[in-house]
C-alpha cells in the first residue's frame, strides 16, 4: 500500500498550476468544518477555505463562477 501526502493546496481545474490529475483520478475526499463535501473545486488546508461552485453560473471564460468558504478543511484519499 502506498501512503501519499496529500498537497497543501489541490485543484480540480486543469488551468490551475496546483491541479494534479494523477492524484485525482486516485481520489481525494474532503471533510469541511466536520461534514463530507462532495462538491470542492479547489481547497487549501494552511489558509482554511475551499471554492465551491456556485450553481450553473459561468464567468466571461465559460468557467464555473466559485464561492470561497472559510473554516476547517480535512483532504484525505478515498478508500
């Protein structure tokens, strides 16, 4: 079994320099203030916040429009 610390900072967006496709297809889990999130774009344990996508909404680029939250982020693989 391999044991794999996960990054600091990941994103789910290809254009993102902290997105890492290898580790994603793995597949990432996130707990956010004690709840499991099934919807996090991007998140950043040292900071304390994930983005969300913001229903279907789409920016000028046609990418996703994103909430920042802040609180307590736990990434862990999933089984």
């Amino acid at each position: 079994m391999v044991t794999t610390t996960l990054p600091d900072r990941l994103s789910t967006n290809p254009r993102s320099p902290h997105h890492d496709a290898e580790l994603l297809e793995r597949g990432v889990g996130i707990r956010f203030n004690g709840k499991e999130r099934h919807d996090v774009e991007e998140y950043c344990v040292s900071e304390g916040w994930i983005r969300v996508a913001m229903g279907k909404a789409l920016d000028r680029r046609g990418q996703p429009l994103t909430m920042k939250l802040n609180g307590t982020v736990e990434p862990y693989i999933l089984p």
